[in-house]
C-alpha cells in the first residue's frame, strides 16, 4: 500500500449517490465510463467505469417478494451484463453470459426481473470480463428491505475496494497481468470505503452493511468508535447475534453489525505495517433519545431445512504459482480441469442435498462463491454453521459445505477471486 496514503482518514471518506429506492415496478441502471475522486482530494481523478454516473452505482433498495424489474443500458463501447451477487433469483437472470444469458452489446438494454426472496445486504457487478470491469468500477450495493426493520437510528453501508492508481488518478490497466494471476490476483496499492451516510450521533445505534467489492483483495477490518455485534452473514440472518471480532471479509463477502456509537467511527484495514484508514464517519452531538437495550437478531432466512446428503463431491483446487501440476491450460484448475467445460461439476435433482467439500491444493487462498444458493459451511466436527454464498478456503486447508440445490438451471461456481476465475477457476453446476 502506498504509504504516503496509510493514514488517510477524513479525505478517504465518501457519499454514495443517493439510494433509490424500488417503489417504482421498473429501475435503470446504465453502464458508462465515469470520473471520480479516489484519491484523496488534491490528487488527480480517475477515470473508470461505473453506473449512472457514478462509481459505485447507485445504491438498489428492493422490497422481499416483490418483482422488480431493472433496465440495463450498455453505454459502454465493449460489451457488458450485470450479476446480482447472492439474490437466490431465476436462472436466466443471473446475468452469466455463455452459462444463461447472451451478452448486453453497446447501446442495447437489457431488462431483469426477479422477485428477492431473502431480506439483506447483497451487491451487483459486471459478470463479463470481469476481473477488468469490476476493477474499474462496475459494482454497487443492493439492499432488500426488512419487513419489520430491526430499532437502528441509522441504516449505512459501507462498501470496499482496492485500486492500483497513480498519485495523478490514472488507474493501472495491468488487469491481466500474468504474474498477478498466477499469485494473488490483480491488488491495488489504494484501498477506501464509500459510505452511504456522512455523520452519526453519540448514542445512536447503526446497522453497518459492510460488502468487499474489491476483486482480489481479503479485507481483515478493525471499526472504533462503536460497540455491537455481529448479525448476519452474506445476507443471511445470524440465529443469535455473536460478539464482533476480527471480522474478515473475502472478496464478495458481507457482513451486518448493529453497534452503538460510542464515539468518532474508524474503518480500517489490519496490514502487516499497521492499520491502514478505509473510511471515517465523524460524530456530531449525543443521542438523548436512545435507549440503550439488547441487540435483537434479524428476522430467520426461509431457506429448506437440508437432509441426509445424497452426493458427497470433491472439488480441487489446483495451480498457480509454487503450485503442483494439473492438466487444465489455464492457470488455475479445479479437479485438473480449467475454465468452463460443456459438462457440469455435478447434476442434481431439484432439492437434493449436497456434501462438497473444497479443497485448497494451492499456496494461496480462494474464496469460493456458489450462485443461485447460500450454503452451510460445516465446522470440523460436522456441524452446520453458517449460511454463507462465498466461503474462504486458506491455502492448504479444506472446507466441507452442505448445499440444498433447490433453484433449477445452471449455476455458475468459481473463485471470488477474480484474477483467479480469469485464470481457470470457474465451473458449473446444472440443478434439474
């Protein structure tokens, strides 16, 4: 990290554009080239990518089980398509050019409809090329509503990212770089977090929606200035919120806080060198109204209850540097198999449950990402866990999880790091 910028604090603070909300049946986003200040005020602008003017996009707010319809223009001059990471959508939605839709070219607009089935914090971003696209900026958050919203003075999200950039704003196009493919993936030497809201009160309590957009990067992050718990996961409500940590983040992970402000709120990123400044929300007066009372859990996911698995598969990762040997030609491989073949991982029958354990044969972590489905993580005595749709896999080590396949289609599986799908780690699963 560059360290003329490790303690950045109230320059590395930014708005969100103003959220909009989906009273309407029908939204739009469209993909252009934008400007924005990264850095901090007084070094250059960047030129990037982004939505509606602005990087990142607008914040999505969505009602549970409420169709919305979301028009895709492509002002871009090189095709594009949009995924909505962790929304349990139809198949031909899922926004996977090659696997379920064709891609949105230049000036045509492409129209999603899906109905949310799950409350929380979700994010969407470019499916097409992109360890480049998202790294240039096209990413944004999405929110589906609580029908009965937890006792918070304050709803912000707070979304990170990581950019190779130049003091004069110019952002390194060194996307593919071989060597950064064949490591950790494409890492930038600046990283921040936007915030949706500016300012809080002493007392307030706050639901934090923090989502790591970056493409490679895992984020280990320290929060001042507050006291709270844990309580929900990629989207999905914890049974019982849980004490905050050290709280880390692959990239595509989220994770829901409910914490009181108890004085000037600090993100930042835990580094070898020390503690490197995302973001800081600043304080302004003291909250006489709030009550100070036991941080309730989120209403429960309705996902299926899993049985006795019927399939136990294996999926290897192999490759990359200081890695072993495997006969994909890529890269990157899982099961000696790189990129994406014309038969699936695995085949199952519409809500069939799944033992897969994922095994890191390599030197570096992976943080694997299921879509259509949240999955159990399973600990190592073999009881469920976590409902996550990403899960990090350090190197060396395994990790089993118990899926309930119960959305039918062709469902991608890959690395979350994207420098790392680009290289071979992508696969699919078909669910009849």
């Amino acid at each position: 990290m560059n360290r003329r910028h490790f303690l950045a604090s109230v320059s590395a603070a930014a708005i969100l554009p103003m959220p909009t909300f989906a009273a309407q049946n029908t939204l739009r986003l469209k993909a252009e080239t934008v400007t924005q200040q990264i850095l901090p005020d007084g070094d250059g602008a960047t030129s990037m990518l982004g939505f509606n003017g602005s990087m990142p996009g607008p914040e999505l707010r969505l009602r549970r089980g409420e169709r919305v319809n979301i028009d895709v223009e492509n002002g871009l001059d090189e095709g594009t398509a949009v995924h909505w990471h962790g929304i349990r959508l139809e198949n031909q939605m899922d926004g996977v050019p090659m696997l379920t839709q064709d891609l949105i070219n230049p000036a045509d607009t492409k129209t999603y409809s899906f109905i949310p089935p799950d409350e929380g914090t979700y994010w969407y971003h470019s499916h097409y090329i992109s360890h480049e696209q998202v790294a240039r900026g096209m990413m944004g958050p999405l929110i589906v509503e609580d029908e009965t919203p937890p006792d918070v003075d304050q709803d912000i999200t707070v979304l990170m990212s990581d950019w190779q950039i130049q003091e004069n704003g110019r952002l390194s196009d060194e996307f593919g770089d071989m060597h950064s493919l064949a490591h950790g993936g494409y890492m930038g030497n600046f990283a921040r977090a936007f915030l949706s809201q500016d300012e809080v009160k002493i007392g307030d309590r706050v639901r934090f929606r923090l989502i790591n957009a970056a493409t490679n990067r895992i984020f280990t992050v320290a929060i001042s200035g507050i006291k709270g718990s844990v309580v929900a996961l990629d989207g999905m409500a914890l049974s019982k919120p849980r004490p905050i940590t050290e709280l880390v983040l692959a990239p595509a992970q989220r994770v829901d806080l409910i914490v009181d402000i108890t004085g000037p709120v600090g993100f930042d990123m835990q580094t070898r060198q020390g503690p490197y400044r995302l973001a800081d929300l600043a304080v302004s007066g003291t909250n006489t109204d709030r009550q100070a009372g036991a941080i309730m859990a989120l209403s429960p996911p309705n996902l299926p209850a899993p049985d006795e698995p019927t399939q136990h598969l294996t999926l290897t990762m192999m490759g990359g540097a200081m890695g072993g040997r495997h006969s994909g030609d890529n890269i990157w491989a899982f099961n000696n198999v790189s990129d994406l073949q014309s038969e699936p991982f695995g085949s199952f029958q519409n809500g069939e449950t799944v033992r897969i354990t994922f095994a890191n044969d390599t030197s570096f972590p992976h943080g694997i990402h299921l879509h259509g489905h949240h999955f159990y993580e399973v600990d190592e005595e073999g009881v469920l866990g976590d409902l996550r749709d990403t899960t990090l896999v350090n190197a060396g080590e395994s990790r089993d999880i118990i899926c309930v396949f119960d959305n039918s289609g062709r469902w991608l599986l890959h690395c979350h790091m994207l420098s790392h799908a680009v290289g071979g780690m992508r696969t699919w699963v078909n669910v009849a």
